[in-house]
C-alpha cells in the first residue's frame, strides 16, 4: 500500500479482519479495514483525518484497499455507509439493494447490526 505505515490482521473464526494504518509526515492520518469471506470483501471503518480530507488521500487509501483484496483473491467489496455515499460513488461503488448482498456478506455483524 502506498499510504501504510502499518498492517495488522486478525482472525476472527474463519474471517481474516485487517486493518491499515496509513500516514503522512510521520503522522497516521488514515485507517481502514477489510474482512474477507472467499471472493466477496467488507470494506470496514475507513477513517481520514479530518485535516487531511479533500486533499485525495481518502480516495488513494481505498483504492490501495481494493488492491489488496484483489491480490487476495477478492472479487466483489462490499460496505455500509450512510455519510460517505459521494465520496464511495466517486471511485466507483455501486449503491444495491441489501437484499442482493452475499449471504456470507449479510451475515456479517456489521450487517445484521447496522441499521443503514
């Protein structure tokens, strides 16, 4: 990842969960994670600084998660928002109905206790 200072993963069960620190200056200014379930990825808790918004460190952040994943084999992310909805459309995402979401997907705590 161009932006990382930092990986850490954890296995929860079957799911590897791994999260990403990037920075800039010496300083972290981003984070994101990314559960995988087989070819389908959640993209988790994606956070940038908000001195560092607006200046695309955002947008190169996410694209360097969805590298990763597809260098795992990950063909399909997936993720809930209801504030960054812009900002998710811009690189890419497509807004679909829950009801079409992987069931290993939908399965996710982040899915079955979310209320987006």
């Amino acid at each position: 990842m161009n932006t990382a200072a930092a990986k850490r993963s954890f296995r929860l069960g079957s799911v590897t969960a791994t999260f990403f620190l990037g920075s800039a200056d010496s300083k972290v200014v981003e984070i994101g994670g990314l559960e995988i379930y087989e070819k389908w990825g959640l993209l988790r808790s994606l956070v940038i600084e908000t001195a560092f918004r607006g200046q695309g460190y955002g947008q190169a952040f996410t694209r360097d998660l969805i590298e990763y994943a597809k260098l795992k084999g990950v063909r399909e992310i997936y993720l809930l928002t209801t504030t960054a909805v812009t900002f998710f459309t811009k690189i890419g995402f497509e807004i679909v109905e829950r009801s079409t979401v992987p069931l290993m997907i939908k399965s996710t705590s982040q899915f079955t206790r979310s209320v987006y």
